[in-house]
C-alpha cells in the first residue's frame, strides 16, 4: 500500500462491516493499526463465517489506498482527453444528455447497466429510476452474468426466485451434493465448514460433479467427471431412477406439486436406462450408480450448484432438474434438504430482491404481470412504469453496437472484460453517443470509451445494505472518509434523476431508501385477491427505521416479521410449510428435455472452452489486482490443457499460446494443472486490457444465452489452440511503472515493494545492453548497472541498483524456464544488497541456501512451494496438520489445504522413485 494516499483515518477503532466479494456475505471487522495500515480480520459474532476469512477478506486492507483512483468527475474532450470539471456541471451533462435522446428516441433508447457489486439501495434506486420514471426496463445487471439462470430455474419451479435452505443445512445434512461449483476456491469459507464437519463427522458425504478435477475434489467421497454440458441428462437419470425404485414421495407430490408426470416422461424418454446416461455424460457407470444409489438412500441432502450450472445455454434447465429431483423426494424445505443455489457475488440476492434484471419488477414483482406493475407504480407514485421487459445484458450492448440504444449507464462493472464476445462490447462503446460511468477506478477497458466518469465510493467508504445467498442481509458500514470529490452511487443517480425533472429521489441517505425498499416489499402483500399479491420475500418487520436502528441492523434473514412484543424475527429456511408462490400453492416440475450446447467442437475449433476464477482473485481484478499478497499466488493468466492435446496441436508446457474462437482471440501461458480432460481447455476471466496485453478470455468467449434466463455460455466456446511463437523470454521486477506497449507480450501485477512484468517479444536484439537500459529508463553511464549476457543460450540478465538498494531487475532467455521470481522479490525487500546478492543476480540463482521459497501455495501467511516441500522431506510430513503446525500454511482460511494435499503426495512419489533409481543404481 501507498501509505502516502492511504485513505482518511476511521471515525472509530473498529468497524463492523460486509465483505465486498463471493455471495458467502462473511462479517468483517476493520480497525486502524498505529501504523495507519487499516487491520481486517473477520467478523466472530457474524453468522455467516463466525470469524473466518479466505485470503481475499483477509487481504481487503491492502486495497484501500487511492493509487489510480477516480476522485473527480470527468469528461471526455473532442480530442479524446479527460478533463476535470464540477459536479454539477458533470451531474448537467448526463442528465440532458439522457433526456435529450429520451424526447427524440423514446426511452428504450437509453440503458443502464449495473452491478452485484452496488449495494441494495443502489439498486433500488436505478430500478427505480428507469422502470418507474423513463419507463423503460432496459436495465440489467452483471449479475445476469453468473445467476440469473438460477433465477429463472426457481421462478419455474416455485414461483418465486427463492432460496430455500441455508447455511446450517449443510451442516444437518448427511450428503453434500457440489455441482458446477469450486467451493474450495470460489466460496472457501463454505467449504471450510463443510470440510470441518467431515472430520468430525466422517459419514457425511460429499459428491462433487464437476468436468475438472478442482480443488472441491480433493475432498470428495465421489467425483464424477461428467462431458461438458451433460448435467440435465445426469439429473433426468436420477429423477427416473428414483421414481422407478419406489424411492419418490408420493404423498408429498400429490399435496403440493404439479406436472411430475411430464417431467417424468421427458426424463424418461432419453435417461431411464443408467448405462445410457454414464455413456452419455462419459463417466463410470459403477461411479454413477454410487451417486444415484447415495442420494437414493440418504434423507437430508443439500445439491449446491453454482457457476457449472448457470452459465450455460441450457442453464434453466439445469437448475430444473436438480429441483426436479428434490421435489420427486420431498426433500425441500426441511433442515439439512434442498436445492442450493451458491451465488457469486456480494449483492446478487439484494439485485434480486429489488428486481435489477431487465424482466423483473421491484419486491419479487412480475414486469408481465399488469396488477404487479400496478402495485409498484401506485407505490412509487411514478409517471410511469415499464411495461414489458428489457434487453438483458448480452442483447442490451448488441443493440447499442447496432445504434438501437443511443445512451448506456455503466455501474461498478467492467463489461469490456467480463462480457462474452468482448469485441462486439468494444465496437459498441466506440459507437455510442453517450456511455456514463459510475466507478471507482480511473483506468479500466471500459472507461477508457467512456465520456463521462462520475467518482463513486468504495467499499469502506459506501453505507447499505447486501444480502448473501442464504438470503441474510448484513450491513454494508463505512469506516472511511470520502476521498476526494467521491460520492455514493444512489446520490449520484439521484441527483441525475432530480435534474431530470423527476421527483421521488429526495432521500437524506440509505436508511430512508431501505425503508422504502421495505415498505414496498410489504404493499399489498398478502393472500392474492383483486388487488393483493402474496410474495415470500417480505421485509414487513424491518419499515421504519430510523437512522439509529438502521446503523445498528444485525444480520438478518428474510422474510422479516416483527412479533407482537415488538421484537423482530427472521427465517432461516423457506417453504417449510411447503406453500409455494404460484397462485395454487403448489410446486411445478419442469420438464426438462437434454439438448446439446448450441456449438459443438469441429474440425476448425477442435477444443472446449471453460472459463471460471482462481482462488485468490475476483471478476476483472480492480481490486484483488491492488494486492500484493493475492497477485503472488498466480501471477499471470494461463490454459490449463491435458498434456496429450498440447503434444496434439504443438503447444508446450510454460510456452505461450494463443486461443481462437469464431468471435475473438487471447494470448496466455501453457500450463498441465492434472483437472482437465481431453478435449477441453481451462482459462481464467481476471485479466484485462490494463494487467496484460492481450489476456481478455471474454473476447473468444460464445455469445449464445440460455432462452429463458438470458445468462451466457461461459463453459462450452469451441477454440483452436496454436503456439504463439516468439524468439525470447523475460521478466522485469522493477520499482517504477513501465510502458510496455512496444514489447510483443506483457502481463503485470502488483509485488509487494514492486511491480512484477512478464515479457516475451518476437524482434531481435542486436544489443541487449542498450535495448535494456532505453527499456528500463537507466541512461545514466554511471549507473550502478550490473549484467550478464550468455550468447550460447540466449540468456541476459541485468540490474540497476540505487544506493545499495536494488531498484529493477531484468532477466530474459530463448527459453520460458527462467529464474525464480519468489527469490529476487525477497531482495526488495531488504535496505542493502550483500555481496553475495550481487554474485546470485548475475549467477542467477541465490547463493544462500534455501533463500528461493518457490511459488507461493499459502497466500495468507506467504509460505512458498520450495519451503512446504522441504519440510515434508526433512521432517517427514504427512498430514496437513503437520504442514500447519510447522510453518502456519493452510491455517487461516484453508483455501491452500488441497494444494498442500497433493505436495504432500508428489513428495512422497518423488522420494520413493528417488529410492528406487538409488536401489537400481546400487
């Protein structure tokens, strides 16, 4: 961190607050160390992760210093430069600008597009404003981008987007089902709790249905590898193999559902037969039949699914299908039973509520339904109210490529990297009249076609309210002051929408929107007549708060009541009365025919794309991006691919790559993780434009959407793979930012006294000494310059060094096996270079034994993959524990715990064929 633009101190010593990443919603507790550093640890009293942070939460104070900030408005000039101006003047300009092309176009020629990372009055407010005042529903969300099949699938299913279990479930229940999800990545404190309670309660157990083999494995009872795609063909077999074996509820599916029989029938038609379905999902038929026969004779059963399962074309379906199977068994809305969908991000549920995708209404309201737009628009006393849905987010940025929508509010979002077919997002910004920004970050893809960039809070700075995935809305708190001229994103779209001529958005903060946001989730919310809906998702118990009591929320599940003492209660699961939303009470199964993805692999695009995160990032990186201690795990971007298809199409191990599709290419490195399969690749989404030159996995990605829920195929894009070829390799730690843009490939992230550049180039050097030093601005003859250059293998090394301390690195070779990073970083870190530190950096390895730590496994304590090794080795290590008792590693959050697994094991074999080639030899 930047302790010299480190952010106003806190009001008080410690403040309780939200973590802004995974929809796990853990409790934070942020105070300011005497340094002026600002101290995180986790929150013990929330009920969320009682204490417990990944390495993420754990990292959050490395991230709020202000390098890069945005903390002016901005406007574009005509030559393309940002120029400072007022608020007022900024505030002006969007707002006539947005009514100008409202009176000459309509309102469906102005969009927004938001964000799971705003906070739920800020949702409400946008919703409000484009729904109930422009009339329009052109507003949606990234969220659409990770669960708005999960959405769709409990709409279908029980008439309300409802989440039915919650936490503790998972700990009730005696089989954890984790499809398309890796928790032990994605939502590692979840997964610690479930990893906890197998060892003290070693019957649970835990399938996890997944094409890679992820981290969730190394915990699993069962892992069934299915082919890409085939879930609703998995899950038909199961519902058929239920219902055939006497194991459905019959009782309950007569009182409370409908449709089973042509659900059935469907599932029936292709997967009665459990051979046909392990042929078709490509799994071990003994493996399937395990499954089916443990989720058969086992009561309480959780099936988690997330990402795996929504972002498909057949992401509703998928859904359907495991609810399908929990409503054939009755097993819903009991402890320790149900369907769980985990979200992705902080607010997606809070989006949810408010009805922040492009089809919904406000409070869990139906756009298409004329007594639920009535509701709202009575309520809101609006001029308006949309009345039929918007575009949703794939479709809204085609339309403004094709001129359809003239104007776009963009939110606390970074589409040009996140969407799908990420080119087309780019030609539609370039050609768009107005594209507004509301962000923290000055520079990102996307702002930079943005006009206009309004300065907004962050997280620390912002005050509201999230709701996490078991439905619990927890506070979001500020602990810091304002910087510069930033403001909250419900003021900002206030203000524009006063300046729009629009009343409605007088508010005197967050407490009095959640407060109407409450009210309305109550209005009218009852046994459905003539003129009253009924909605599960009710807040009745939280309406009117003031200032004080708002502060003072704890976190709580809805619905919400307030009881007769005057006291208020929350639910921790719903339809335990097994009453569901559609108008007869009663459940729906889906039939839910198997189709294949809407593009297959052929000759041309012979592999499988998959896409997802890695354990200590998240989404586009304008944070986690910030922080040394997350950058250091994985530094650059990679395909991951099964060592046969990179001998196959002439791709190596630590080379680079280039990935194509019909819609787009991107540049990364080769790597054999061992959880890919044939014919499939693995690329994460984080890098962008600003951290690597041409890392952008959303430009190949297919574009194609689920036609009920509107959420992109993610997993499954048909690409080529092709050496990207270059003639050298090299990497720069350096104390100072570089402009690269000359060299061919380039990725940077964050040290932690430096920055960190991966290079490689395809022109030839004549003189490296030259070429470095115009590099790396050394033109200084007297320089403190060291170097090393072997013309027999390509290799150059050299050095500046600033009063004893070094100041920047370069080391670059014809081959990609270059020293290790891990080494050079620790010499940072220290005020002198010895002697023998001069010797090791022309030598280029350490002279010190055991001063290279090796890649980092355990971000939370910094322990390396060198120094976990060597203490399995020498002191005969063989259980995590062990690791843990010794150096600290996997200790805190537990996200390291199966990577320490598998090097506990590659140790063993490694010494074991040490000791067989030692017996041959003798």
């Amino acid at each position: 961190m930047n302790l010299s633009q480190t952010p106003l101190a806190l009001a008080v010593a410690t403040t309780s607050t939200t973590c802004p990443y995974c929809g796990v919603g853990c409790g934070v507790s942020a105070s300011m160390k005497d340094d002026g550093r600002i101290g995180i640890q986790g929150d013990a009293q929330h009920p969320a992760n009682f204490g417990r942070l990944c390495v993420k939460g754990s990292a959050l104070g490395e991230t709020v210093d202000l390098d890069g900030r945005l903390l002016h408005p901005q406007l574009r000039d005509a030559q393309g430069q940002l120029q400072q101006l007022a608020w007022d003047q900024a505030l002006d300009h969007v707002a006539s600008k947005f009514s100008a092309i409202i009176a000459e176009h309509g309102p469906d020629a102005v969009a927004l597009y938001v964000s799971g990372q705003l906070l739920t009055e800020d949702y409400y407010i946008a919703n409000k404003l484009m729904k109930g005042y422009i009339g329009s529903a052109n507003i949606d969300t990234n969220s659409r981008l990770c669960m708005s099949s999960a959405v769709a699938g409990h709409k279908r299913a029980f008439g309300e987007d409802l989440v039915p279990v919650c936490y503790e479930d998972l700990e009730l229940a005696d089989l954890v089902v984790l499809v398309g999800s890796n928790a032990a990545w994605c939502h590692p404190i979840l997964f610690q709790r479930i990893a906890r309670l197998k060892e003290t309660r070693p019957a649970l157990r835990l399938v996890v249905i997944d094409p890679r083999r992820t981290a969730t494995c190394e915990l699993a009872d069962l892992h069934l590898p299915i082919k890409p795609g085939t879930d609703v063909w998995l899950f038909n077999g199961l519902m058929s193999y239920l219902a055939h074996r006497g194991l459905r509820d019959n009782a309950f599916i007569e009182a409370h559902t409908k449709g089973f029989d042509e659900a059935l029938a469907v599932a029936d038609a292709d997967c009665a037969d459990p051979a046909t379905v392990a042929r078709l999902c490509k799994i071990d038929l003994k493996d399937l039949l395990a499954f089916y026969e443990a989720f058969a004779n086992t009561e309480k059963v959780v099936t988690g699914f997330s990402m795996g399962v929504n972002q498909s074309s057949a992401g509703t379906d998928k859904v359907n299908s495991i609810i399908n199977c929990h409503l054939a068994t009755g097993r819903i809305g009991k402890p320790g039973m149900g369907p769980f969908s985990i979200t992705g991000q902080p607010n997606a549920m809070g989006g949810r509520e408010v009805g922040g995708l492009a089809n919904m209404l406000a409070a869990h309201m139906d756009l298409d339904q004329p007594l639920h737009r009535q509701i709202v628009q009575d309520f809101w006393q609006s001029p308006r109210i949309a009345d039929k849905p918007g575009l949703k987010a794939v479709d809204m940025f085609r339309a403004i490529e094709e001129g359809r929508i003239k104007a776009v509010w963009i939110m606390a979002t970074n589409p040009m990297v996140s969407l799908p077919d990420a080119d087309l997002v780019q030609r539609a910004l370039q050609k768009c009249e107005l594209v507004v920004s509301s962000d923290v970050i000055t520079q990102t893809d996307t702002n930079a076609l943005a006009h206009v960039l309004l300065p907004a809070l962050a997280w620390g700075e912002k005050d509201g309210t999230v709701t996490n995935s078991e439905r619990r809305i927890s506070r979001q708190r500020a602990f810091l002051s304002a910087p510069g001229e930033a403001r909250g994103d419900w003021r900002i779209i206030c203000d524009v929408a006063r300046r729009m001529g629009f009343d409605g958005f007088d508010f005197a903060g967050p407490h009095e929107i959640f407060d109407e946001h409450a009210r309305l989730s109550a209005h009218r919310n009852g046994e459905a007549d003539a003129s009253r809906v009924r909605r599960v998702f009710n807040l009745a118990g939280l309406t009117g708060m003031d200032r004080a009591a708002y502060d003072a929320l704890a976190p709580i599940q809805w619905p919400v009541q307030r009881l007769s003492d005057g006291s208020v209660s929350g639910t921790a699961r719903v339809l335990e009365d097994h009453r569901f939303s559609h108008a007869d009470g009663r459940a729906r199964f889906v039939p839910t025919a198997p189709r294949s993805a809407a593009h297959a692999a052929c000759e041309d695009y012979p592999l499988i794309l998959n896409t997802g995160r890695v354990r200590d990032h998240w989404h586009t990186m304008t944070r986690t991006g910030r922080s040394a201690t997350l950058a250091s795990h994985i530094p650059e971007s990679f395909i991951d691919i099964h060592p046969q298809d990179a001998l196959l199409y002439g791709v190596r191990e630590g080379g680079l790559a280039r990935i194509s599709s019909r819609w787009g290419a991107m540049v990364a490195r080769v790597q054999h993780g061992g959880g890919i399969a044939r014919g499939s690749v693995f690329v994460p989404i984080h890098w962008n434009g600003q951290s690597a030159s041409d890392a952008r996995v959303g430009a190949v990605v297919n574009p194609v959407v689920d036609p009920v829920s509107g959420e992109p195929e993610f997993k499954h894009t048909p690409v080529a793979i092709e050496e990207f070829r270059v003639s050298w390799h090299g990497f720069i730690l350096t104390r100072h930012a570089l402009d690269l843009d000359q060299v061919t490939h380039w990725t940077r992230v964050q040290g932690r006294d430096f920055m960190r550049y991966e290079l490689a180039g395809r022109n030839h050097i004549p003189d490296h000494s030259a070429w470095a030093r115009s590099l790396l601005g050394v033109q200084d003859p007297q320089a403190d310059w060291l170097e090393y250059e072997d013309l027999s293998d390509g290799s150059y090394r050299a050095v500046h060094v600033v009063e004893d301390r070094i100041d920047m690195c370069l080391f670059m070779s014809a081959r990609p096996d270059l020293p290790s990073r891990s080494w050079l970083a620790g010499l940072f870190a220290k005020e002198k270079l010895e002697e023998a530190d001069r010797v090791g950096l022309l030598v280029g390895q350490p002279i010190e034994k055991g001063a290279d730590t090796g890649p980092t496994v355990c971000s939370c304590f910094g322990v390396g993959r060198n120094t976990i090794c060597n203490a399995i080795r020498t002191q005969g290590l063989s259980e995590v524990g062990q690791v843990t008792a010794c150096l600290k590693a996997g200790g805190n959050c537990g996200s390291c715990v199966p990577e320490i697994k598998k090097l506990i094991v590659e140790v063993r074999l490694q010494d074991a064929a040490e000791l067989r080639e030692g017996a041959k030899a003798a």
